[in-house]
C-alpha cells in the first residue's frame, strides 16, 4: 500500500461515513478494486501514474468495472496525500442519495457531515492564524512555520519556529504554542484543545502533543522529510500508546506548501 492509499484508508475506515462500509483490495470482476463500498456500489482509486499506458490501463479499469454496475471515481495520490478532506468531501458527494430516501441512520450521518462541513470553515479561520504565525517566522529568518492552540473557540497558544534565533532545538511553532497555552491555563495538560499548525508535526511535536492530552490536531503541509503523521513514520497509529489525538491533514496546504518553497528557493540562491 502507498503512503496515499495507507493516508486515505486511515480515513476511510475511521467511520467518517457512518453507514457506509468501505473495504480495501476487493476483488470485482477481474480486477482488484483499491476501495470499494459494495452496498453503495462505489470504487475509488488512487492513481499514481500520468503516463499514457498508464491512463489507457486505468481506463479499461474504469470500463470493466462500470460494467460490473460500480461507479468509479479515481483520485491521483498526490491529492490523496495532501488534499485527503476535498478527496473524502468527493467521495461523499458520490454516496449522496435524495434525504427522503435516507434511513434515519444515514440522515443521522448527513447532520454530521454538515456540521463536520461548519468544522470545516472555523479550522480554516485558525489556519490562516497559523499561516499569519509562520510568516512572522519566515520575517526573521526561521523556517516558516506557524502554530495556534485553540480552547472552546478561542485561541490561548501561539508559536512559530524559532530554533535558530532561541538557540534552542526543540522551539518548534508546536512546542511554542503548547507552552503558552499550559502557562495560560496553568496546566500541562490541555484537554479539549485543537492544535493548528502549518506543516505535518515531527516525532518530536507528536511527543509533545500527545503529552499533552490534545484532542485534535489539524496540519497542512505534509513533511516528506520529518513528518510523523504518515509522510515519513506514523505515531498516530501506534496503538500501544495511552492517549490518541484525532489527526486532519490537508488544511490550506496549498498555501503552507507554497510558503515553505518560496523560503527554501530563496535560501539557496
């Protein structure tokens, strides 16, 4: 499995869409289907190759499988990868069914995606303070990484990398942002607290967020070279440890990405 099919099965399997059952490596026709909810009778693919033959196959893929009475919706991986909520916003989009045709259970789960959709709005107003943060950072020189930490709709944590100008290893925008919210609530622990940040946290920052008690973290940039939520290791999934923060990636990544490669063009000019 690649780190999209692995990322987006996560996701899958984590009962966002409650009612809805998806199932990997299912074998339909002749062809093994990446994912596949049979009772909605929808398959969704992750394509890594835009070569030709590559698409000629996916599409004789997409003809026989259309032909066992499946819709087929292929996704690339780098949007798999990185844009994992629009890429399950879509995959919602085609299990959408008429509300009067709906059991009480699935018109329970459309409320839930509503308000996951309102969720949705607010994590990116507390993103583009993070975005704000990391600017600050790329101002004096840091790589530009930004970080807030968000109590009952308020903001009581904020940090942006800051290791060469504090001469200190471990003040990362999380590790900024974790220390101002516990000295604000006078506690090490933060339960209930969502935790912004513009790139994929670090082993390091998982640590300290899971030390944290933290409910829920939501990133936007992967970290091909340190991230610790999927791109490079995954100590979300670690079950053997005793607290387990909800993890959303995708966030404004576009613009945490872009951010990060203009800082790193310049640096080696």
């Amino acid at each position: 499995m690649t780190d999209a099919e692995r990322k987006l099965w996560q996701r899958l399997r984590a009962g966002r869409f409650s009612g809805y059952k998806f199932k990997r490596q299912v074998p339909i026709g002749a062809y093994i289907a990446d994912f596949a909810c049979i009772s909605a009778k929808l398959i969704v693919e992750v394509d890594g190759g835009q070569h030709l033959k590559q698409l000629e196959r996916d599409n004789l893929r997409t003809f026989h499988l259309e032909r066992e009475g499946f819709q087929v919706l292929r996704v690339w991986s780098d949007d798999a990868l990185v844009r994992t909520d629009e890429v399950l916003n879509m995959i919602w989009q085609k299990l959408n069914v008429p509300a009067a045709a709906l059991s009480p259970a699935l018109s329970r789960a459309r409320e839930r995606e509503s308000a996951m959709e309102d969720a949705g709005q607010h994590d990116k107003v507390f993103m583009r303070e993070a975005l704000t943060l990391a600017r600050q950072g790329n101002d004096a020189g840091e790589v530009p990484v930004g970080a807030v930490v968000v109590k009952d709709g308020a903001i009581i944590g904020r940090g942006f990398n800051q290791p060469i100008g504090a001469h200190d290893p471990t003040a990362h925008a999380e590790i900024m942002a974790l220390r101002e919210a516990a000295a604000q609530q006078g506690n090490y622990r933060l339960p209930g607290c969502t935790l912004y940040v513009t790139l994929e946290p670090c082993a390091m920052c998982v640590g300290a967020i899971l030390h944290a008690r933290i409910e829920r973290v939501v990133f936007g940039a992967p970290d091909p070279k340190t991230g610790a939520c999927g791109s490079v290791i995954d100590l979300t999934a670690v079950q053997k440890l005793n607290h387990h923060a909800r993890f959303t990636g995708g966030m404004l990544a576009g613009e945490c990405g872009e951010l990060l490669k203009t800082f790193f063009a310049g640096r080696r000019k």
